[in-house]
C-alpha cells in the first residue's frame, strides 16, 4: 500500500506573525444550520456541507439525502483536544462527495454546475491575509480509507493569490502547490508539506488559501474514507543555495541517542536551528566544519530543522525524528 507522500518541512526561527493562520490546532469550533442539518466547523475554516446539502436539494429533487461530512473529532488528534475529520460520502444520485476544509468560503458556482462533476463548480474567495511570500503550507493528518489496492487519497492543495489583480478584478493565481495523501501507517499522524511555486520571482501574494479534500481522485474514492486534519502552519521560507547544502550531511535521522552529526565542507559559520512541531525554535547551536549537537534534553518525537548561513539564508532544511 502507498505511504503518505511527504515533502521536505521547513521550520523558521519563529513563525512570523505575518504568517499565522486562525484557529491552526482546530482547538475552536462553531455550530450552523443548512437546509434544516446540523453542522459544525473550526472557527476560521470552512467545510463544503453546505454546499453538497444544497446540491442534493437543488438538483435531486428532494431524493437525495446527504450528511454532515465535517466533525470535531476529540479523540483521534495529534496534539491538544481536537482535529477535524472530514468524510468522504456516496449518493446513488450524485455519486461520490469528497469533504472539503477550507480557510476559505467555498461558493458553488451554480452557472458551471455539472452533475457528474459537482466538485468542478465549487470556487473559493478570500483566504488568510499575507504580506510575504509562503512557501511552504504544512499539516499533520492522518488518512483511513477501505480501499484494498492503495489508491485512495485525499490531498492538501495551496493557492497564493493576489486579490482583484487579474483580468476583470479577478483574482490573480501568482502560486500553487499540492500533496497528495495516502493512508496512513500506524495509530498516529504523520507530517505532510505542500510546496509552493511562483510564476515569477517578484510578486507578493495578498492571500493564501488552503483546502484539504478527503478523496481528490473521483475514480478511485471510496465511501467513508476519512481525513483527519491538525497543527496547520505556514513557513515564509525559501531554500536557495543548492551548492553550500550539498556540503552537509546530517545523521543519523532518526537520532536513537540524542546525537544529531553534522558534517560540513563550507569554510563560512552556519547555524543549527532546531524547531518543534508548532514552529518553536527548541535548540540553537552554530559552528564552522563538523559538529554535533546534543538533542537528548528534547522529548521524543518529530522536529524539523533548518541549517542557515551567516546572511541569515537558509540552505538546508529536513524533518527530523527523536526517537532515544
């Protein structure tokens, strides 16, 4: 079975306030009502219920019965007391509805709506408000599904956009990524990236906007499959300096007795900078040629860390795992 795909994380020395996304542990939630169901969402975040409950209504006729496909989940999470579990779900009339969380207002475009393709109709507007570039919009999440063969997955997909900037003040896409997310190994989560990439080397982006979907692939989704979504964060960080990072190597990873090596060909002083899973810097240490730093006061668990030089670029980041 395919493993959870995951690209290289990147840490900052601190998370810039520029940076920060609302309600990013899914810790606060709230409660609303479409077409008479129940449904809830992490203050912040947006689910697609409402759209599909309107879908269902609209164009079933009143003989499609759908539900909510967003919760509050408290016991599956990876840190504090909630995440949020969006479901994928089938109607024999609309087929297959993938779930759908969002920073986001996701809006049907009723003009465009294709009943064999209900997604394709579905356009977002606004986002998290950004006065610098984001590369890199990271998660973790924990994906199960029924599918036997390992083709299911869900995805996590980013847009950078420059609001009313594009033809007829429509929004104006400068940066995309995405990641594709496979079925879980294990009881826990995992860390998952989405890499960002620019159309240009200049232009700032005014929003970034972020939806996970519980099955990205209508051929192969599965009823019931189900993504769990927790400790969303955005890193403002760039990788450039390909040839200095190409002079470092560090080991082992995962670090077994709190040792982390780092051997270095670069003459120049470089930094160490470890950070925790939110973001926090954990451990500092800077050096010229090899050295090692000593993690063993840290808990056990998974960091990432990111080697800058001394301008303060950053040229080599990994995820690392603590496991004495």
């Amino acid at each position: 079975m395919k493993k959870l795909i995951t690209l290289a994380l990147v840490c900052a020395t601190s998370l810039s306030a520029k940076a920060q996304l609302t309600n990013a542990g899914m810790e606060s939630w709230r409660n609303l009502t479409s077409a008479g169901t129940n449904l809830e969402a992490p203050d912040g975040w947006f689910g697609s219920d409402s759209l599909a409950l309107w879908a269902a209504d609209y164009y079933g006729g009143g003989l499609v019965t759908l539900s909510q496909q967003l919760f509050e989940e408290g016991t599956t999470v990876n840190a504090g007391n909630a995440s949020a579990k969006i479901e994928t779900h089938e109607d024999l009339l609309l087929g297959i509805i993938p779930g759908i969380l969002s920073n986001t207002q996701p809006q049907m475009d009723t003009a465009n709506f294709d009943q064999s393709d209900p997604m394709a109709a579905i356009v977002y507007s606004g986002g998290t408000a950004i006065t610098e570039r984001i590369y890199y919009v990271n998660a973790y999440v924990r994906y199960e599904t029924t599918d036997l063969l390992g083709d299911e997955h869900g995805s996590l997909s980013v847009q950078a956009v420059m609001l009313g900037q594009g033809v007829n003040g429509t929004d104006s896409v400068i940066g995309s990524g995405n990641v594709d997310i496979f079925a879980t190994s294990g009881s826990g989560f995992e860390g998952i990236s989405a890499f960002v990439s620019y159309t240009d080397n200049t232009s700032i982006p005014d929003a970034i906007r972020i939806a996970f979907v519980s099955s990205s692939d209508m051929d192969v989704a599965v009823n019931g499959s189900a993504l769990y979504v927790d400790g969303v964060s955005l890193s403002p960080v760039s990788i450039k300096n390909t040839v200095k990072a190409a002079g470092i190597k560090c080991f082992p990873n995962p670090v077994k007795d709190g040792i982390l090596n780092i051997t270095n060909t670069n003459k120049e002083k470089l930094t160490l900078n470890v950070c925790s899973a939110t973001g926090q810097s954990v451990h500092t240490t800077s050096f010229t040629g090899n050295t090692t730093a000593d993690l063993s006061a840290l808990s056990n668990g998974m960091y990432f860390f990111n080697i800058s030089d001394a301008s303060g670029q950053v040229i080599k980041s990994e995820k690392l795992i603590l496991n004495k």
